[in-house]
C-alpha cells in the first residue's frame, strides 16, 4: 500500500468517524428536545465539528434531520424487528410476541425516557413538513407490513384462524404499540407498557388456531 493510498484511506476514514459524531450527537439531541427545539449550534457543540465540516457533510438542518431518520430505522430494524423475524421456521405469532418483548425492553432500557423517536418525529413534523411526513408514513408502513406478512403467513400455516383480517389486525398493533410508548413516557411506568403489552398478547391469542 502506498503512503498516498494510506492517507486517502484515514482521511476517508476520519470524514465518516466526523459524520458519524455529527449524527450520533444530533440523534440524543433530538430525541430528548425534539427536531424543532434542537439548534444546529447546540448540535455543533454536542459534536465538537465545526460548521464548515458540518457543511461537508450535510446541505442543511433537513438534511441532517433525514440521516437521523434512516439512523433510527435502521437501528430498530436491525436490533427489534430482525432479531425476531429472521428464522423462517419458527412460529409466526411466537415471532410477533418477541417483537412486542423487544419494544418493552427498549422502553425498560431507556427507563421510559424518550418515547418512541419515530413516533416523536411523526407527532411532531407530519403537520408541518411534508418531507418528513411521507418519510415517517413510509416508515410506518413497512413496519405494519412485516407483522401483516407475519400474520398472513400463519394463517397459511394454520397457525391462525381463517377469521383474522390480517391488515387491520397489524394496523392495531403498531397503534396500540405507539400508544402505548407515549402513556409509559408520560407517566414514566413501565408498568403500564408492561401491561399493554400483556393485552397485546392475549389479544393476539383469540385468533391462535385450536382454541
């Protein structure tokens, strides 16, 4: 390897550690304060970059703002919704309840604080940012859409009766989820999300074949 090639590769590698700062700064930034109540000199600060490197990397606030949004997707699509998803021979109702566990968990790790970023983000900008809004639709969407295949392969399988409407039963779990993610971070019990989650369960059972 030559020295110019080793250069090359520790600048590239410095650039991707320095918007990797950037985002990760701005990602607790936002998810305590909101994206609208985060300044970007307090993310500049949080950081230690400064605004011509910040400019580097991002067009604007927005820009940033949206590397965020794929950071949070893709964290919880790697470390809540894959984890249980990836065995294609397991149950798919045992799946959705490993799903629903690792929501809870996530919420007991955080000590109920924080919430649910997409559920922030979407309460926040959908009346007020169009950008974000379709992002966090799209979002929602494909979220709903794993648990609505999970369910309609179940059926396939006669793990589920022919009497669960796959669509509006995955709509329900991820409002009820969001819902409640928001009661836990308003009263700051885990309890209620415990909860939530059991009557998520139980409900899920009614449509288990063989009962």
């Amino acid at each position: 390897m030559s020295a110019r090639t080793e250069i090359e590769g520790s600048r590239a590698r410095q650039s991707r550690a320095t918007r990797e700062a950037i985002v990760e700064a701005a990602t607790r930034l936002m998810h305590l304060r909101g994206y609208q109540n985060t300044a970007l000199d307090e993310v500049l600060r949080a950081s230690g970059v400064g605004k011509g490197n910040f400019y580097y990397h991002f067009r604007s606030k927005e820009d940033l703002g949206y590397a965020i949004l794929d950071r949070i997707v893709a964290r919880f699509v790697e470390r809540t919704l894959d984890p249980c998803f990836s065995e294609p021979g397991q149950p798919r109702l045992g799946q959705i309840r490993c799903f629903l566990d690792r929501v809870l968990e996530a919420q007991r790790e955080r000590n109920c604080v924080g919430g649910c970023a997409m559920g922030n983000l979407a309460s926040e900008l959908s009346d007020v940012h169009e950008g974000f809004r379709a992002r966090l639709a799209s979002v929602f969407e494909a979220w709903r859409g794993r648990l609505m295949t999970a369910l309609r392969e179940a059926q396939a399988r006669g793990e589920v009766s022919a009497d669960c409407d796959a669509e509006p039963v995955a709509h329900f779990l991820v409002a009820a989820l969001e819902g409640a993610i928001l009661l836990t971070k308003v009263t700051k019990d885990i309890g209620v999300m415990e909860q939530c989650v059991r009557e998520l369960k139980r409900y899920l059972a009614l449509y288990e074949a063989g009962r």
